[in-house]
C-alpha cells in the first residue's frame, strides 16, 4: 500500500518537474542585420544599412524626413541628400583606383601618389557627377523616406575618367612626375586603365 503512495507520488512530482521545464521554453531573439535609423526597433532593407548592391559600383544613401510639400519633394530632398554622399563616396573610389594602380605597376612614390589622389578627389562634386540614378527607395515607419542612389561599373569608370583627366590636365607636370617616363598619349592609356581598374 505504501509503495503504491509512493510510486504515484514519484510520478507526480516527475510530471510537476516536466511541466515546469516546458512552461518556461526559451525564445530565441532574433535580431536584423539592418534597422531603420529612425525606427531601431524595425528591420530594414540592407541597403539602408550601407550593404553592397549588385549592379551598383558606387552608392550612397539619402534620407529626408516626413513633409507636408509631398512625396515627390520628399523624394527630391532626399536624392539630393544621397548624392552629397554619393560625391564622398565616389572621392574614396578614386583615391583607392590611384592606390591600386600604383601598387600593381610600382609607378609614383607616396608622396607623389598621395598628391596625384588627392588632386583628383578635388575634382568630384556632387555637381560634377552624371550618370547617377536611385536605384532603390523604403519609407520608413515614423515617415522619412531613404533613397539609394549610385551608379553602375560603366558610370563609376565614366566619373572617375573624367576626374582624373581633370587632374591630369590642369597639373601635366604633377602627373609626368607621377608616371615618370610615359609619354603624353601613354598617359590618357594609362588614366583609362586606372579609371577601369575594379576595386575589392
């Protein structure tokens, strides 16, 4: 009699403990990869997030916040805004094809490299760009809409040809130093070779 209280007894608690265990499951918090900066708590696109994009060289994001002059305004303000960004980003591109370039062919010494880089960085604005398009938009849940805007490896190469030509024509003797014994119609080969180089 007494081993039969005790098995039931035994089996109770066992089962109180079981129960215990799978009232209190444990959840897996899952947090994204990208947050709108606006709306932490919600996922965004990756891009937002400054992700790389296929088919687009060289990006940026824009952003402008909820307004009453409407959506297209909105949209404008924000391109505007990536394309400020967008010339920022295009100086950084620039400056590591010059990198690459001399690394690869051992022309220039630093300190003529750093001032051929920087010369030609000079040289991109947010108004000398074309070719820029938005390649993707989200609006964001408190309102602020964020545009991608960038350009594809056709109209990187472009951009970056045309500010190295720049560079090279305003200051011949600076880039004479910098490739040393080219001869003039070397160096508009060679400034192409550059502007065409990919970069990791």
């Amino acid at each position: 009699m007494n081993v039969k209280y005790l098995s039931t007894g035994a089996v109770l608690a066992f089962g109180a403990l079981l129960s215990g265990c799978a009232s209190s499951p444990q959840v897996a918090t899952v947090v994204p990869d990208c947050t709108f900066p606006d709306a932490p708590e919600v996922a965004a696109p990756n891009w937002i997030c400054d992700a790389p994009v296929e088919g687009v060289e060289v990006s940026a994001v824009g952003s402008f916040r909820k307004t009453k002059a409407g959506v297209q305004f909105q949209k404008t303000q924000a391109t505007a805004n990536g394309r400020n960004q967008l010339a920022a980003n295009m100086k950084v591109h620039v400056k590591q094809l010059v990198k690459n370039y001399t690394e690869v062919t051992g022309v220039g010494d630093d300190e003529t490299v750093d001032t051929v880089s920087s010369d030609v960085s000079k040289q991109i604005t947010k108004e000398t760009l074309f070719g820029t398009k938005v390649f993707r938009t989200r609006v964001s849940p408190t309102g602020t809409m964020y545009v991608l805007v960038g350009m594809d490896s056709s109209g990187a190469a472009a951009n970056a040809q045309a500010a190295l030509m720049t560079s090279y024509k305003n200051k011949k003797a600076m880039w004479q130093r910098f490739m040393a014994d080219k001869a003039h119609n070397e160096l508009e080969d060679e400034i192409e070779k550059i502007a065409n180089q990919e970069v990791d």
